[in-house]
C-alpha cells in the first residue's frame, strides 16, 4: 500500500508520531530516536518524504503560530516531493 506514497504532510505532533508508527509498522526501518517535530522539518525514511507541519487548528491559527503562507509552503514542497509540481 505505501509503494506509491512518495511525501506525508504530518499535521502536528500527533500525526507525526503516527506517521512514524506506520512506517515501522509496514515494514519500513524507523531511525532512533525518532526525529523531533517541528514546523518544515523534512526527513526522508525509505524512499518517503515526511513534512512537519504545525496543526491548522484555531489556537494555531488565530494566535499566528500558523500563517496561510506556512502552511501553503509546506503543501508545495509535498507536492514538488510527490513529483506533482
């Protein structure tokens, strides 16, 4: 199922961790520690891109932690890893 999964936009904390679970799950060698979130943290792990990206949540939002142009960066460095651009 992940053999076309080319970039994963993790949206928080949570699906970071989540993420990480997944791949070691299917298969895929996990490094440890695992490596930290944060927001536009890139790291490649078997062949698959994963993108932190702070929760687009109103806390986030409205407290400016997370702008429009953040998350929009993010989006276009996943779609220009998926091979999309």
């Amino acid at each position: 199922m992940l053999s076309s999964v080319r970039a994963v936009v993790a949206l928080g904390s949570y699906a970071w961790e989540a993420t990480f679970g997944t791949l070691r799950r299917n298969g895929v060698a996990v490094p440890r520690p695992r490596p930290r979130f944060g927001h536009g943290v890139e790291v490649t792990i078997g062949g698959i891109a994963v993108l932190g990206c702070f929760h687009p949540s109103q806390q986030n939002t409205f407290t400016g932690k997370l702008t429009e142009g953040m998350l929009e960066t993010v989006f276009a460095r996943a779609k220009e890893l998926g091979g999309l651009e």
